[in-house]
C-alpha cells in the first residue's frame, strides 16, 4: 500500500491533471454522443412515449455504466512446467484449485473446514525428553 501511494506521489502534478481533463473530455463527448440520438428518439412520432422513455433510459445506462473488472483467472501450477502468471491471473496449486471448485459446488461437507478435531492435546507440548518451556527450531538447543 505505502509503495502504491509512494508511486502517486512521484507523478507529477501537470500529468495528473491532464489525464483527468482527457478522461473528462472522452466522458463529456460520450454522453453528448447519447444526447444527439436521445433527441432522435423524442422526434420520432411513431413511438408511445413510454417506448421512447424506455429507449432514453437503456441509452443513458448503457452510457453512464461502468465497465465490469473481470474475475482473475486460476492457473494451476505443474510439477516441472512454470506457470505463467501475470495481469489477471492466479497461480495457484492443485490443492487449491480443487478446495475453491468445491467451495462453489454448495454441497454440504464440501470446501475446506480447517485442522483440528482428533483428541485433545495435553498442554506443555513440545520434543520428548527435553525440559523445560517448549524449545523450537535451531537456536533452542541448549
């Protein structure tokens, strides 16, 4: 997050601000493209006005719409081939592929529930033989 803002920070302010007057300038001729055929509609005579308010209104939403980000696509990792990734895709395991498919099945039972379950474990865990608190990884040897 702090590399992203750090990334607009850098820009300079000239260019920010001419890219939002472009971006304003195509919405601008957008929507006065929809006026020009919004007034061919009303002059039609031949329509009900209900069909014509209804023409108008599928016309501006098409407009003013904004376009759908598309969903990232999952590409499963092979043993010995790299996987390309990149814009718009995931690279995921088969593991992971597989829990996500069963995830959108909506059987009961099906998807990913976690570790656990089984006995309980005693507390105070640790290697067999060893006292003391818990020791772990290389530097707890004593």
């Amino acid at each position: 997050m702090q590399a992203q803002f750090r990334s607009i920070n850098a820009r300079p302010v000239k260019k920010v601000a001419e890219a939002k007057a472009r971006k304003k300038k195509r919405a601008q001729k957008k929507l006065e493209q929809v006026r020009q055929k919004a007034t061919a509609i009303a002059d039609q005579e031949d329509l009900s006005a209900t069909s014509k308010n209804k023409a108008m209104e599928r016309l501006y939403s098409k407009a003013l719409a904004v376009p759908k980000k598309p969903k990232a696509q999952i590409v499963v990792a092979k043993k010995g081939v790299g996987a390309r990734g990149g814009k718009g895709r995931v690279v995921v395991d088969r593991r992971l592929k597989k829990d996500s498919r069963a995830k959108d099945t909506g059987k009961p039972g099906k998807g990913f529930k976690g570790r656990g379950g089984g006995k309980a474990r005693k507390s105070g865990g640790g290697k067999k033989g060893q006292k003391g608190p818990k020791a772990k990884g290389p530097k707890a040897k004593r």
